[in-house]
C-alpha cells in the first residue's frame, strides 16, 4: 500500500474500520447524507416585550447595531467559519454590516449630546467599530492591492482589542483578525495568533477560542497539512465533552469539528490527482461518509455548535419606561 493511503487508512479520518476500496461493488459516498445545520439567531436584544414607547437614543443605536453583528449574521459567520457557507450568506452579512454602520453612526454622533438617553460607552463604540470593519472586509469578494490593504487595516484596528481586559472582547477580536490573515493567505499569522489546538478554553467566550481552535487547523490543511488537520480534529472530538459540560453543547461541538474534517478531507480529495493518485483520493471520499454516518447515523439534520454570537455583547438598551394604571382608569 502507497504511504498516503496507508496514513489515510491508519487515520481512519472517521474512527471505525477501512474498507478496501478496490473490492468489488464496494459502495460510494452517499449524496443523502444530513446537512449540517446553525440554528436560527435567537430573539433581538433591542425589543423588550411589554415596554412603552419612548425616543430612541445614542445607547439604543449602539445595541441595535450590536444586534445586528452578535446576533442576527452569527449563523451565517459561523457557516463560514466551519467552511459550511451557503449561497446567500455574504450577502446577509454584508447587509448587516451595512445596517450596523449606519447605527454605529447615528450612535456616535448622539454620544456628545448630555440630554441622551444612556450614553453609550465610547470603548463599546470603538469596539464595534473595529469588528463591524473586520467582518466587512472578511466577507468582501475584493482580491486587488486595496483590498488587501483594507484586510490590513482591519487587523491593525483589531490589534488593540487583543490587551482588553474583557477576555471575550480579546479572544473574538484574536479570531477576527485571524480570519483576516486567512483572508490574506498568510497561515503563518494565523498559526502564531491562536491558541495551540489542544490547550484549555478560555472561560470568557470560550466559543470564540473554540472556532479559533477550528480555524487554526484550517490553516493547516490550507498550507498542505492535510493529515495533521485530521489528526488534531480527531484530537479536538475527544476533548469536546470537558471543554463544553453543558447538555447538548459536546454533541454540536463534536459535529462542528466533524463538518471541519469532513471539508478538510474534500479539499484533500480535490487536490489529489484522480489519474496518478485514485486510491488515495478514494480514500479521502470515503473518509467523508464514514465521518457523517458516524456524526449524524439516523437523522435528517446534523446540528452544530454556532457562535452564538458572532461579536461580544457590549451594549443593551437603556431599560425601557413603564407606567401603572389606577385600578379606576380604563
């Protein structure tokens, strides 16, 4: 056996036996399989249910865009991330983003006024500012000088959030420009910019460090190292029941890093040529069913760890008026 299917054979790459794949009527992948699923945001944080109506201010702007960037785009950056996206969704973002900009703006420029309603922080202002830039050009088509620049210009604007003492703000920022480099193609940045695939989580966002942890090993595969990817996935499955206690979260985050390996192992596939390389190639796409049928055996929908959010939650809207009605009034 070649050494390359022998490391794809030993890898296993879904954890179960290898079949031969030169035997007769051996089966192919399958093109039924389950998705992988991101469950839809959850509910805004800007419309309390029960409040009264009153003008909106710098400090509601400021949580609207922080809504629309937490929350209402994570599923489709956490399909990103995962390399699962679908058509649509950087036009989503995009949209987002643009919205988000626009209360960005209406929020500075209230922040001044001392007869505001909740000012809002100008750090949180800042912040947002920074993300809402990375997350324009991550998912911008731009290849040209400039829009490399503005990649570069992002990450140096995320730099700063990296010293914040808020330790989800540092490791969604760490993540952010992380994707930036990817973006870039400069895998060596991302390399020295996250955290080694197998340390502890962080307890402050640890879902942020946990997607870095995935998109380091992205990283990986992307500079050739195919095999290693799968090596640290497989690694990554094994510690998701302590690093996620919560009921439900191991299960997702185990799925999460199989649609990782999953694509990885589809990139492995692609580069290999099918004329001079088939048994290694085969390999690979076989590699892939075993991972999903043993991810997903007898479901419809594999659902995965999301983001959650795809930025921090810095700002929530002033809390809103209440009235009370005498027990005469109608």
């Amino acid at each position: 056996m070649r050494f390359a299917a022998f490391v794809l054979a030993w890898l296993g790459c879904a954890g179960g036996g290898v079949a031969d794949s030169s035997a007769a009527g051996a089966s192919q992948p399958s093109a039924d399989r389950p998705a992988w699923v991101i469950r839809e945001p959850t509910p805004s944080l800007t419309q309390p249910a029960g409040s009264t109506t009153r003008p909106a201010g710098p400090a509601d702007s400021l949580a609207r865009a922080n809504d629309l960037l937490a929350r209402q785009i994570e599923p489709a950056v956490s399909r990103w991330f995962l390399g699962l996206a679908v058509p649509g969704d950087s036009e989503h973002v995009l949209d987002g983003v643009r919205q988000a900009r626009r209360l960005l703006a209406e929020s500075k420029a209230g922040a001044g006024d001392p007869a505001a309603v909740g000012r809002p922080r100008q750090d949180d202002i800042d912040a947002l500012e920074a993300f809402t830039h990375a997350i324009e050009v991550v998912f911008a088509g731009g290849e040209d000088e400039s829009d490399a620049a503005e990649r570069d210009d992002a990450a140096i604007q995320l730099a700063v959030l990296l010293e914040e003492d808020r330790a989800d703000v540092a490791n969604a920022a760490r993540l952010w420009r992380a994707a930036l480099f990817r973006r870039l193609g400069r895998h060596d940045r991302v390399l020295a910019l996250l955290p080694e695939p197998l340390a502890g989580l962080s307890a402050e966002g640890p879902r942020f460090d946990f997607y870095g942890r995935l998109l380091r090993v992205r990283s990986i595969a992307d500079r050739g190292g195919h095999a290693a990817a799968c090596t640290l996935l497989l690694q990554i499955e094994d510690k998701c029941d302590e690093w996620f206690p919560a009921v439900g979260d191991a299960a997702d985050a185990r799925r999460a890093a199989v649609a990782v390996r999953t694509g990885i192992l589809r990139q492995w596939a692609d580069s290999l040529d099918p004329t001079t390389q088939p048994e290694e190639r085969d390999w690979c796409l076989r590699a892939i069913e075993r991972a999903r049928t043993a991810a997903c055996p007898d479901t419809e929908s594999c659902p995965v760890l999301p983001l959650e959010t795809a930025v921090p939650v810095l700002a929530r809207a002033p809390a809103p008026l209440t009235t009370t009605r005498a027990a005469n009034e109608p």
